[in-house]
C-alpha cells in the first residue's frame, strides 16, 4: 500500500446491504491527527469527545486553521448568519467568501451545529483546497472496478473518483456510504490527511483561498506557555475536585468570576466583561428596549457611577444624576461589586422597585425607582414655529443615521433654517453613526474624527460627499452625560461646521470599545482605541467645554424651564 494509502481515510462498510455507516482509518501515528488539531489552535475540538458527531462549524475551523488562515480579519457585516456566534464569524465569513457557504437574506442561517456526511466532508474540504473533481470521471473503466454501490453516471461519482484518486478514498468490497455521519476523529483526520497531501505534492495543485496568512501571535505563545495559566488551570481543577464544599460550588460563576477579575484589574472604567444577562441588557439599551431603572453605569476608581440617565426613565424621574455614586442597592454596599453584579442587583421587572442610596458631592442620600418598561425612539424631531429643528438624540443605537436622514430630508420642504443637536445625558453608541450625521454638515474631504489603536496605527473619518445641510446654522447642546459618540459629534460639528455648544463640560469618553460575543451570549467590552478631534484633541478624562456655560437648576425643573434650549434658540434666532 502507498503512502497515501497509509495516510488515507478509509469508508469502511459490510458487504450486505443495507450499507453501514462510514470509519476513517487512523494515520500509522493514531496521536498525529490529534496533535495537529491542537497544534493549529483547535484543542476544544482535539479534546473533546471524539466519538460525537463532527458539525459544520467544527470542519469550517480544521480547514481554516489547517491553511493557517487568520480567521479575525475582514469580517463583512453585511452578511451575518443568525445561528453563528460572535467568536466564529470570522469563520463564517472565510467559508462564504471561498463559495463553502451560500448567504441568502431571506433564510441566513449558517447550519453551525448541523452534523455532516462523508459527502459534505469531502465536498467542501476538496472545495477550500481548489481540488474539486471534474464534471465527468477520467477513467470509468477503474472506477468501476473499485465502486459497485455507485454507477459511473452517479451525480457524485466523480467526487468518489477525486477522493479515491488522491488517496484520500479506500474501498472495502467496493462500497462506499457518501451519506454517513462522520465524528470529530474521522473529521480530524480527514483534514490532517489533506494537509499531508499536500505536503507530499508539494502544492503543485493545491490552490489556497486568498487571505492574509497567521503568523506565530507572540501573546497567544506566551500565555499558552505561561506558568501562571497552568496554576490557573491547577487551582480550578482542585477546587472541583478535593474542595469540601465543591458539590456547592457554581462553576460556572467560577470561571465569570475569574474573568470579571481579570478585566477589572485593568482598572479601565469602560472596559468591561458582560455575563449573558448583562449583555442583553447592554445591547437591549442600544435598541432601546430597556426594563429597570434606565441608567448607564460603570465601574470607575472602584466605585459604581452613573454615566446618564435616559431621558424619561425611572431614574431621571426619580432624580439620578449624571455623575452620581451608588454606593447602596437596597441597604447594601456597592463597594466590591462587580459591574454585571451591581446591574442585576439593579435591574428587574416592571412595577417592582429598588433604593439607592446616592453620593451627589459628599452629600449621601436614598431615592426610591420604580423600575418600568422604557422603550423610547432614540432619536426624535420637532420643529418651532420659527423653523428651528430640534433634533433631540439618546443614544446613537442602531439605525439612529438613517432615522435622522429620513427627518433630514424634509428639512428643506419645511423651511427649517437651523438645526439644534440636543445631546444631554446622551451616553453614546455606535461611532459610525455619529460620523454619518456630522457628514450632512462637514464639507466634503474634511476630517471628522481620527481612531487611533493600540498598534500605532490610525484610522481617519471624512466626510465624503457635498453636505446637504451645510448652509444650516447649527448649535448642539451638551452636559456632564454627554458621552463618546455624542462628543464625537459635538467636537466635529464645533471645529469643521462652526456650530455653537451650550451647556456644561461633557463626560469626557475619548475612548473606543470592541464588543466580542462569545458562543454563551457573553461579551468583553473592551477599549480598542481613543478617538481625536478633527483638531488631533484627545479628550478623554478631559471632556469638551461649551462656548456658552448654561446648567439648569433645580427651580428650572420644578417650572419645566429650560434655559439651554432657550439659549439656543435665542442665538440661532438672531
């Protein structure tokens, strides 16, 4: 038998009918194939039960991997696939942009757990490596000889020939069963034979889909290699092993915990990791579907601290302010708390209430929210009778651009004349949508922000078409809950298209935040970059200064007075 024979996988059946389910043969070395799924960073997959059925995502993985593929780069967002997690997306997109995967808007489902066939296998993995078979077979006469469940004029027949040519096909009384679930071994194999194919042909044939290759990641080395992952792993096995009480230990908390630790030590108050709870909440927030108090919080020198209360939610309601510290939830202390564990201590159904015990400038007092069903449209419109629009925006959550260009676009058909940006306790959202408003202002070719990342390199942001509201007088109004994309816009509207800020300081949020969601609906929130100015300022921690310094009092809300909006309309009036 030849080398290839020695390597191959076998479709092992009985010689009655009906034909039982396919075996790959193990490689001379039965630990290769294992090794090498480990090696190419696959070891969820080499360690789990080999025996269980392979899926989809699981081949996608091995042959992504095998070619030394990075999975991570040019993930295309208009093309996702509803039953794929955030982690496998770049997998996802690999696989669709080779032709292994069709994306159909009406149906984008992926199949990420659908078990597959030697057909399916072999199909796609011969596909991925440009090996695919030819329409007609080259030689009926051997195919023949060696495949009798399956005639020469077979549909697939010269898929079977091209598989057995390669060696990667044996027969046994010249059956073969193309519709077998395979499992993860006989998957791992599959692909570790491929691999040593194409070694052994010196890749005359072998035509790699054409993406930026992984080099060695230095980090990834060295916490594989590190001492303290392996006391890592120690301690967690211990505990679940010989702890006393360990029948009471929760371990999945454990590990949540451990990775709640972990983010936490870098002491940054916008990075963050989101246990599933927490993060639909967080992404519920940016689609404006929120159940509880209504507060944007975060963790910030050990502290529990209000970024911005909603507009119209319990928590502005009940008098929450931007910048307050909850130091109490229900009589106990925040101190110590994580940011998932201070959230779901907050949060909870309609009609049901929580106290707070606040810290407003040393000054400690409690306020009683009843927390409610908040869906509020994160951007809104009106129009004075001096043809002013008020363009009032909460969030910049998802789709809040295209809601503000379809109100854009009948600006001139009502006469509007000037426009105010009201961005007050807005805590943010998506840059981009931040920078497709300022584009409507900015002239064409000017900067709007520059993205400046942890590598060195930056990225910049132009307006790229004549701005249809440039002629617009323009003021945008601003306080201490005015955070990230709001500045964003603020700072690009006030330095590239002359508009007025009124208000206070801003929150000062010059950073940016990846979200990464994982296979349980977890996220890491974490910062990536910091944003600047069109004028290269970096106003994290710093914020931005209005031109015209109007807060409102406490009288001013007892009569619903509103001198910063007054103020705005006072000067753009003129």
């Amino acid at each position: 038998m030849n080398f290839l024979k020695h390597i191959a996988f076998l479709l092992i059946f009985t010689s009655i009918m009906p034909l039982q389910a396919a075996a790959f043969v193990k490689t001379e070395n039965s630990d290769a194939a294992i090794n090498f799924a480990s090696e190419i960073g696959l070891e969820n997959i080499a360690n789990s039960d080999l025996d269980s059925l392979a899926t989809k995502s699981e081949l996608i993985q091995l042959l992504v991997n095998s070619a030394g593929i990075d999975s991570t780069l040019n993930v295309n967002s208009d093309f996702k696939f509803l039953d794929v997690p955030g982690e496998f997306e770049g997998y996802a997109e690999k696989a669709r942009v080779t032709g292994l995967v069709y994306y159909n808007p009406a149906a984008p489902y992926f199949g990420f757990n659908d078990n597959i066939s030697v057909k399916q296998a072999l199909d796609l993995s011969l596909k991925f490596y440009g090996l695919n078979p030819a329409k007609f077979l080259s030689n009926p006469e051997v195919y023949k000889n060696k495949i009798t469940n399956y005639s020469e004029t077979y549909i697939y027949a010269p898929l079977i020939e091209r598989g057995y040519n390669l060696g990667l096909i044996e027969t046994k009384s010249g059956s073969v069963d193309l519709f077998a679930k395979i499992t993860k071994n006989e998957l791992i194999n599959l692909v570790y034979n491929l691999h040593l194919v194409q070694s052994n042909i010196g890749n005359s044939e072998i035509k790699l889909p054409k993406f930026k290759v992984k080099s060695k990641d230095p980090v990834e080395q060295k916490v594989k290699s590190s001492n303290k992952m392996k006391i890592f792993e120690d301690v967690y096995k211990r505990i679940n092993l010989d702890y006393y009480n360990k029948l009471s230990v929760d371990k999945e908390k454990l590990i949540y915990d451990a990775i709640e630790a972990m983010v936490e030590g870098l002491d940054d108050p916008h990075t963050s990791f989101q246990i599933p709870e927490v993060q639909k909440a967080f992404k519920d927030s940016l689609n404006n579907n929120v159940e509880g108090i209504g507060a944007s919080m975060n963790i910030e020198n050990n502290k529990l601290k209000v970024v911005s209360p909603l507009p119209d939610s319990p928590a502005l309601k009940a008098g929450i302010q931007a910048g307050d510290i909850i130091s109490k939830i229900n009589g106990e202390s925040t101190s110590g708390l994580s940011l998932s564990e201070a959230v779901l201590k907050i949060k909870g159904k309609s009609g049901t209430s929580v106290i707070l015990t606040i810290d407003r400038n040393g000054k400690i007092f409690d306020l009683k929210v009843v927390r409610d069903s908040i869906d509020v449209a994160n951007l809104t419109v009106q129009i004075t009778s001096n043809n002013i629009a008020i363009v009032t925006i909460r969030n910049f959550g998802l789709g809040v651009e295209d809601t503000f260009q379809t109100y854009a676009d009948q600006f001139k058909e009502k006469s509007v004349k000037a426009v105010i940006f009201d961005l007050r306790n807005n805590p943010g959202g998506y840059l981009n949508s931040a920078v497709d408003i300022a584009k409507n202002f900015i002239d064409k070719n000017k900067l709007i922000a520059t993205v400046k990342y942890a590598n060195g390199e930056s990225k910049q942001d132009y307006s790229t078409d004549t701005p249809a509201l440039k002629s617009l007088r323009t003021a945008v109004l601003i306080n201490k809950g005015s955070a990230s994309a709001s500045e964003i816009l603020a700072a690009a509207l006030d330095e590239q298209a002359g508009a007025v800020l009124i208000g206070e300081k801003s929150y000062g949020k010059g950073s940016v935040q990846e979200l990464i969601t994982y296979s349980d609906n977890s996220a890491l929130k974490m910062t990536v970059a910091h944003w600047l100015t069109p004028s290269g300022k970096d106003i994290n921690g710093i914020g931005i200064s209005p031109e015209y310094y109007v807060s409102i009092t406490d009288t001013d809300k007892k009569y619903e007075n509103d001198p910063v909006l007054n103020k705005a309309i006072s000067i753009l009036s003129k």
